[in-house]
C-alpha cells in the first residue's frame, strides 16, 4: 500500500510541474498582480489563503456537500494531520497534530469558534457534536499552536461559519436522507434577504439506530443568526442555537469479541454489568447565543466586540456512576484593527485585543441502578477563569514578504469546592503562573502562484475541567499545563486558472509535560503529567480539475484530491515505578494517512464522487503491545440537480459508506481496561437524499 501511495506521489509531482508550466507566461505577469482565490477570516482580517504564513485548511460548503450529511467526521478527515473519530454514532474526538489521549471522548485540547463566539468553554471543553452538519457553512482549520490571537491551546483552532458569506440572497429550503441502520435525517432552512438585514433560521432533527447494540441516537437542534448592517459596513450580528442530543454508548470490546461478534455492546463480567444492563448513555442539551458587533470607526480603525454565554445540560449514565454536569459559561472578545495605508510600500495591520470567559460547574455523581440515577456519591463545584490578551501585527512588504509577529498574555485559574461529602465552607483557589505565548511567522512569494512560508510558535495548554475532576471524582490541583514549541515550513503552489492548488508543509512540535490518562481497576479515569513528546510530521494536499468547464464531450468536468498525512510522533522521557515508555508510537496516532478523492461531473448536472482512505495501524496503549489493524475506507456518492426559474433547485443523491465491507474501529478506547479498546464501526451502508431550494 505504501508503494502504491509512493508512486502517486511521483504521479501528482510530475503533474504538478506540467500544470504548473500550462501557462509559463502566468510567471511573468506584474509583480503586484493580487491573489485573488480563496480566502481565510481566521486571522482577524480577510486575507488570500496562498499567501497567508500559516499552516491553513479550509472547507467549503461545495466540499461538505460531497459529505455523507449525517457527519462531520468523513469531512474533516480529508485535512492532512486532522483526526477525527466517532466511536458510536453521536460521540465525536478531534485531534489535530496530536493524540486523542487527553480525550475518552469529546473535543478537548483544540479551541473551536462558532463565527466569533468560542464554543469551548473556559474550562477547555467543547461540544462540537451539538451541531447539526447541514448547519455548517464552511470551516477553516489553523494547525499547530496558535494560541497568539486564540488563547491557550496547543492542538489548533477550528472556526465554523454557519452561514454561507457567499450566498445572500433570500431562499427556503429543505432536505430529507434516510439510510440503513434507521437513519433518518431532516432539514429545513429559511434566509430572508432586505436592504440592510439578512435573516437566517435553521432546523435539523436526525436520528440512527447504529450498527452495534446499544447505539441508538436523535437530536433535535434549532439555530439562528440575524445580521443588520446598520450603517455602511457597520452591523451587528445576533448567533445562537439549541440542541438536544441523546445517545447511547455500546462500550468498547475485546479483540475475541471484536472479532466474533463485532455488533455486540459490552458485555457484563463477574464483577461488573455490561452496557446494556446499565443503560450507559449521554444526555445533552446546550444553548448558546451571543451578540457580535462590527463598527468602522474611520476608514482605518475598526473594532469587532461581542458577548456570549451557554448552558449545558449533561447526564451521563455509566457502568460505575451515574453523572449529572450543569455548565454556565459566559464572556466577551473584543479587538481593534488599525491598518495602515495600502498605496505605501509596507502595507501593514496591527490588532489588539482580549478574550475573557468563566464557566461554572456544578459535577455530581451518583449511583447508577440500570440508567436510573441513585443515591449521591460525590458533589462538586468547580469555577473557571480563562482570559487572554492578544496583540499583532502583520506586514505586506512590495507584495511579496508577509510578515507576521503576534504575542498573548494568558490567564488561567479555578476554584473548587466539594458539597457532598465534605461540605466545604469555602473554594479553594489554583492559580496558574500567566504565560506569553509568541507567534513569528514570514511568507514570501516567489512568483504569482507560488509563496514559501515559515513559523515559529509557542503551544499552551492547561489541564480542562475533566481532566482537574475525571470519574474517578478526585480533584488534582497538582496537574500541570502542557507546553511547547513548534516549527514549520512549507509553500503554496497553484496555476493561472486556479484549477491546481498545492500545499504542503513539515513540521516539528515538542511538547513538554505532556497530560495523559490512566484508568483505576474499577475503570475509573485520572491523569498526570508524563513527560513529553516529539511531535515531526509532513502534510499535502492536493487538489486539481484535470477536465474542467468541458461542455462538448460526455465527462464535463474531473477533479481529484489527494490529502497526506506523515508522522512519526513519540514518547520523551515518559515512564511510570515500573516502565519506561520513552521511545515509544504516541499512542492513538496512525504514522500514516492517505486520503484520495475524484469528482466527475457528466451532462444535466450530474456528478460522481469516490474518495478513498487509507489509515495506518494504530496504537491501543502506551506500551505499543497492541495496535489496531490499517484499514481501507471507500466511499461513493452519486447525484443529479436540476435547476428551474433560474435559481431554484432540486437535487437527488445515493451513496454507499465502507464499500469494501471493512472491519475496522473508527475511535478506538485507548489504554483500555480489561483490553476492551474496540468499537466496531458499521460494515457497508446505504443511504439517499433529496434537497430542494426556491
């Protein structure tokens, strides 16, 4: 396989090159030509994405559309260096460059953006897997520490637009997708477009049966943004939406199990019940909402301010408790741009800001008698403090060197309090010791099409709320945060017509003080801090319309992609009283990710899209004794739209999941106990879609 993937390799070089000389003229063109293709907003300002210094991935909504609907999960895994794993339908992890140690299950350690509004919550959680998927308008990936504009992460940023900035005209629309295991996913959106106000309302209720036992999900989810334009390019935004999801978790098995059953859900022991027997599952609601507002003060001076807050609602019955989390979370970002004068030859912005949030956490456990909460075990309170702030300054030299240096002071602290056994009078207070956290980064752009960029940058991470109080109910002030430095360099290539684009980049992250879990013998959770890791890695992707806008012959149109991920990411000086794990794979991590796609597009608007992947074995535990096979995902989806009155549009779709009838574990539990690392995910599926727009 590896072989295989080499020779394409060489393939796509070979024609990279070629594309790239299809018009030799294109390099010879004004230097002050502007790069007019995509752009990006997660720097504060809009900016080309081939020239931005950073390391950057984007999706469109032409791309998520592509997407099975019911996921985010096969989306995101087409970004080089991202993972993201669904262990049951419902139950999503994200890691970016890094593992999913620190994460069980959730989004920890990668700060989230919903528009301007952090959905991570002070204490470092994030509910990603509240939104529904035809919700989501686009997303932009920053890879790498970035905590310099974003606050204390060393995973990466993610920022969702749930509206299209490309599409402002005023529509309804509706879609219905249905496939096997009881899938059933409805959709319906309304935008309303005036002179200075656009309104945007979207409703979702989707539920699965699932593959395995025990892996039933629905959640019914409503959001809502409204933007007015109250004078010029000054408007404000009003975001927000509520969801309420429910799933069960069928628990993980073991490789006997794996193997001869794989659709069972954990099974009982001697000692312990199965998941069945328990009812283990997650309830949860959340609703968010903020104001976000944009005002140009001169023609120079903009500020960009906005205040959100949330509440979630959390319930998590399982095999040794039954958990019950209520979450308040409030906050304010603000930021002022000023920008220079872009007839000079330094054409310059510096920003200024800060980000404040608390959350406050009321966590109580109680016994678990068949999902029916019992008897109380342990009551917590435990309130969060997390602000930052941030300063940048970005410089176009003769539009050709892009110079970036940004630097952030962050804060971070909690209180806690026990209610229940110990009745606390009083919190006590951890206080961590402010960092900084600086960002250099330069670009420079050879020619037109092509830009070479390099980065240097500080990672940050405190411990999250889950991790300071995990299940095992005890409170660890000790935990420190992680932290570390990261080095990149890479380029960006395209051609004329902006039918090629070519990004790749190499990348050395070392994290100090590295947080991982560890389980108790009653399979309760808690983490240390153990040592470090060496984090090199390479990334490419690669996309290119082969055949394009071809409206004589019978395939109009060919697009392929191809997405690489490389690393070889390690243990450093990581051991317990009696192993040594220094040396070792970080665990969870594949060393290698191919992900190949091809669109073709045929008369009457028609289209075929495959995308296959290729994920490595990966390993189960810190000991490197167990790994789960690589496995070979294959996917494809047909559709047909037809448009009448010139914009409205009906369109119909089938695809198949896991064509090749993989047994495979997408999110496996890793340092399991009783080595029950595997949730089995589902052998080849179906599904059809229909979406209609007046």
């Amino acid at each position: 396989m590896r072989k295989i993937y080499l020779l394409l390799l060489i393939v796509f070089t070979g024609h990279i090159i070629c594309a790239a000389q299809k018009n030799p003229d294109s390099l010879k063109n004004d230097s002050t030509k502007h790069l007019t293709g995509a752009t990006v907003l997660g720097y504060l300002t809009e900016l080309p994405v081939l020239s931005v210094p950073a390391s950057v991935s984007l999706l469109s909504p032409a791309q998520l559309k592509l997407q099975p609907e019911n996921s985010l999960v096969s989306a995101f895994n087409t970004v080089p260096g991202v993972r993201m794993e669904e262990r049951s339908p419902g139950s999503y992890r994200l890691s970016i460059r890094g593992s999913l140690l620190r994460s069980p299950f959730g989004v920890r350690d990668v700060k989230v953006y919903y528009d301007e509004i952090p959905l991570t919550d002070a204490g470092g959680n994030t509910y990603l897997n509240a939104i529904d998927v035809n919700s989501v308008q686009g997303i932009e990936i920053l890879k790498g520490p970035d905590g310099s504009l974003f606050g204390a992460n060393s995973g990466g940023v993610v920022l969702i637009s749930p509206v299209n900035r490309y599409n402002d005209s005023s529509y309804v629309s509706a879609g219905l997708n249905i496939g096997s295991y009881g899938l059933f996913h409805e959709n319906t959106a309304l935008q309303n477009r005036s002179d200075n106000n656009q309104l945007n309302i979207n409703q979702a209720y989707q539920t699965y049966g699932g593959y395995r036992q025990h892996s039933n999900m629905q959640r019914n989810f409503v959001q809502a943004t409204d933007k007015w334009n109250y004078s010029g390019k000054d408007q404000l935004k009003f975001l927000g939406f509520y969801s309420d999801l429910d799933y069960q978790t069928p628990g993980g098995l073991t490789l006997s199990q794996y193997q001869t059953d794989p659709h069972l859900a954990r099974l009982p022991t001697k000692t312990l019940p199965g998941a069945i027997q328990e009812n283990i599952g997650i309830g949860q609601k959340v609703l968010l909402g903020g104001l976000v507002n944009e005002i140009h003060i001169s023609d120079r001076i903009r500020n960009v301010f906005s205040v959100f807050g949330s509440y979630v609602d959390f319930t998590n019955p399982f095999i040794t408790d039954y958990e019950n989390r209520y979450e308040r979370t409030y906050g304010l970002r603000t930021y002022f741009e000023l920008s220079g004068k872009p007839e000079k030859v330094i054409n310059w912005k510096m920003n200024l800001g800060l980000e404040w949030q608390q959350t406050n956490s009321d966590i109580n456990n109680y016994g678990n008698v068949a999902g029916v909460r019992d008897t109380a075990q342990t009551l917590d309170k435990i309130n969060t403090n997390q602000h930052f702030i941030f300063a940048r300054y970005l410089a176009d030299i003769n539009k050709r060197l892009h110079v970036e240096a940004a630097l952030s002071l962050n804060f971070y602290d909690y209180k806690f309090r026990n209610v229940f056994p110990n009745n606390e009078a009083s919190f006590t207070d951890r206080n961590f010791t402010p960092q900084l956290m600086p960002r250099l980064a330069v670009s420079y752009q050879f020619a037109d099409d092509f830009i070479w960029r390099a980065s240097v940058s500080r990672g940050y991470s405190t411990p999250t709320t889950a991790e300071i109080r995990p299940t095992d109910h005890m409170i660890n002030p000790n935990l420190q945060a992680e932290d570390g430095w990261n080095y990149e360099t890479g380029f960006r290539l395209r051609n004329s017509d902006e039918s090629m684009f070519l990004d790749a980049s190499v990348f050395y992250y070392r994290l100090n003080n590295a947080i991982v879990g560890r389980f108790n013998p009653d399979e309760t959770e808690y983490y240390v801090n153990a040592g470090g890791t060496s984090q090199p890695g390479f990334e490419l992707y690669f996309s290119d319309w082969i055949v394009r806008k071809n409206k004589v012959n019978f395939i109009r149109g060919v697009q392929i992609n191809e997405s690489v991920t490389l690393n070889k990411f390690t243990f450093t000086d990581y051991h317990n009283a009696t192993t040594n794990y220094s040396g070792n794979q970080l665990t969870g991590v594949p060393g290698q990710v191919f992900v190949t796609s091809v669109q073709v597009r045929l008369p009457e608007n028609l289209y075929v899209f495959a995308e296959h992947n290729y994920t490595a074995r990966i390993p189960l535990n810190d000991g490197n004794t167990t790994y789960a096979d690589h496995y070979n995902l294959l996917q494809a989806k047909a559709g047909w739209e037809y448009v009448f009155r010139n914009k409205n549009r009906f369109a119909i779709y089938v695809g198949v999941d896991n064509l090749l009838n993989e047994k495979y574990s997408l999110g496996d539990d890793l340092n399991a106990v009783g080595n029950r690392y595997y949730n089995a995910s589902a052998p080849r599926n179906y599904y059809v879609g229909l979406n209609v727009t007046l």
